[in-house]
C-alpha cells in the first residue's frame, strides 16, 4: 500500500500541539511506518508541496502570512485536520480580539516596553490581520481536533483511523458527512 503523504504546519499556536504529537512517543515509529513526511517543522520543507494526503494544522489565522498558508494548504491537500484549540476555536491566539489589533500592539510595544517605547517593528513581523480567526472560517476543514493541547493518545487516535481509511478514504478524496 502506497504511504500516505503527510503535513504538519503551524500557524498561530504556541507549538504545544506540535509537542503534544511528539509525545506519541514509540508509536511515531509505527505512524512514520505508514507516511511519508513532506512537510513538517520536523523535516523543515520550505515550501508546502503539492499532492498532500492528510495536512495537520496548529494554530488560529492572525496574519497575512498565515492566512496565504491556509489557502495553499487547503488547494493542496486532500484532508485537512485542524489540530488543537488555536486552529478550532481562536482560543489564546484570538483574544486580542476582545480588545481589538491596535490596541494590543499599544499595550505590547507602549505600555509594557522597557526600551524603544513606542516603536512598532517594521520588519520580520508578518502583516497582522485586524480580526484572529478560527481555520474553518477561511476554509473548509474536514476534521476538528480540540485541546490545547489534543492528548497524544487521541493524536494517535485519529491519525491511525485517517491513515488506515476507516473514517475516510483519503485517497479517493471522501469527506466526512458527504
Ligand atoms: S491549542 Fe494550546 S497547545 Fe495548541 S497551539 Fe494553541 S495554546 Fe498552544
């Protein structure tokens, strides 16, 4: 059987989703027995590629860069899966939105800086968006893993019965409920 062609990506997460899957433990040898990684901060792919089986996304949409991110994650995957409560609901990443860009970036670069008060970064920092999202209100996601972290038994979990085809057929492109 052909191996299916994994990613993993984040967006705007801390990365504890990302650790929380590292703690699989001796199971990644079995799960890295089935897939092929092309993309992953683990293999550190440049570029997401095309022809993706399952693509696992950490994180919440903040910026323009995230959200161009998406898009292309979603062209180029068959399944999508939204890992942790950053990606499902906003969760930490979206509480600025209770008070809104401008004002956190006040709070973070004027109220709270030591040095260079009142100096916003004009460069490395991607583009802010005015509103954090949620991924499936940019894009369609086929299937929702919350926790913050997810456990790294339900980590297992889904990703051995999405792998194994028992509740998709990745290959074929069959989405949940359709
Ligand atoms: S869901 Fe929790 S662990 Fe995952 S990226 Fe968000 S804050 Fe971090």
């Amino acid at each position: 059987m052909a191996k299916i062609r994994l990613a993993t990506v984040w967006l705007d997460g801390c990365s504890g989703c990302h650790m929380s899957f590292l703690d699989m433990d001796e199971r990644l040898i079995e799960i890295a027995s089935k897939v092929e990684v092309v993309c992953s901060p683990y293999v550190d792919a440049k570029e997401f590629p095309a022809n993706v089986d399952l693509a696992i996304v950490e994180g919440a949409v903040s910026s323009e860069e995230d959200l161009e991110k998406l898009l292309k994650i979603r062209k180029n995957s068959k399944i999508v899966l939204a890992l942790g409560d950053c990606g499902v609901t906003g969760n930490v990443s979206a509480m600025r939105n209770l008070v809104g860009l401008e004002a956190s970036f006040k709070h973070a670069y004027d109220d709270l800086s030591d040095a260079n008060k009142g100096v916003r970064p004009s460069r490395e920092v991607p583009k802010q968006l005015e509103r954090v999202s949620a991924q499936h209100e940019r894009v369609f996601i086929d299937r929702f893993l919350p926790g913050c972290p997810p456990p790294a038994d339900a980590i297992y979990h889904i990703l051995l019965s999405l792998i194994e085809g028992k509740e998709y057929d990745i290959f074929n492109h069959t989405r949940f409920g359709k």
